[in-house]
C-alpha cells in the first residue's frame, strides 16, 4: 500500500487525503449484497473476477456501493437487483460509447456509468475499459503525466 494514504482512524478505510469525505463504519460485501438474488451475485461476482484480472487490489465496501480500489478506489459496483448491476469506472478521459448509461465529469476526471445485465455484457471491450481505469486512474498514473504530454 502507498505510503501517502490516510487511514481513518475510525473505520480503517484508506484516502489520498486527510478527512476526506467516506462512508465511514463497519460495512460489508454481505452487507451490500443483502436481499439480491442469485443473478444479482452471479453478475456481482462476473465484475468481481475481471477487476482482479487488473492487478492487486482492494475491496471497499461502503453503504452504498462496494468499491474497488488500487492506489485510489477506481471502479465501483453502485446497486444489485435480480437482473442487472450498476457499476462505474473513473479515467481522466472521456469515453464514448452507447454502452454507458452517462458519463460525469468531476474535474479533470470521467465516471463511466454502465448497467450490465449478462455474462454478454462481460466482453473484451469492459475488459478494456477496467484495465485502464486500474493503470490510468487506479494507480494514479494520470498525476504522473508532463504537461504537454
């Protein structure tokens, strides 16, 4: 784990800053996870296994969501049901694609929101998408760019 990470002293959970907004408290997956069925799981877990493929990480669960994090939380699993998921990944790029259901800008920042539905869903192209959240963003790579660059 970087050495630059606070850790509050209450919950554990690990920022880039010093009091930074989080869901502080005692949450779980199982937790989150509560009352999905096993569809819901099932894509939970599909999200679960291409993170991984990524590169070392950590899993943090908040109330609202289960993040995923490498140096920085870069992808998020936001909502379960029955039939889909929610997730987001962050870049310091835009994305275009009809696949996502809206892309926010935070700054010099882009959160890609999708709504996966099936193990169709799950393709090279997600895949692709992850893997540069993780490097570009996830591992703070983007801070490291020059001007100009």
């Amino acid at each position: 784990m970087p050495p630059d990470l606070w850790t509050c002293p209450r919950c554990g959970a690990r920022l880039v800053s010093r009091n930074l907004s989080h869901s502080c408290g005692p949450h779980s997956v199982e937790e989150f996870l509560a009352g999905a069925g096993s569809e819901g799981r099932s894509l939970f877990e599909h999200f679960v296994r291409l993170v991984a493929k990524c590169g070392p990480y950590e899993t943090m669960p908040a109330k609202t969501r289960v993040a995923f994090m490498a140096q920085v939380r870069f992808a998020s699993v936001n909502r379960v049901t029955d039939e889909w998921i929610d997730v987001h990944f962050v870049l310091p790029r835009r994305l275009e694609s009809p696949r996502f259901r809206r892309v926010e800008r935070l700054g010099k920042l882009y959160v890609h929101h999708l709504r996966l539905t099936g193990a169709r869903n799950f393709d090279r192209e997600l895949e692709q998408w992850l893997r540069a959240s993780y490097r570009e963003y996830g591992e703070r790579r983007w801070l490291r760019r020059r001007p100009g660059r």
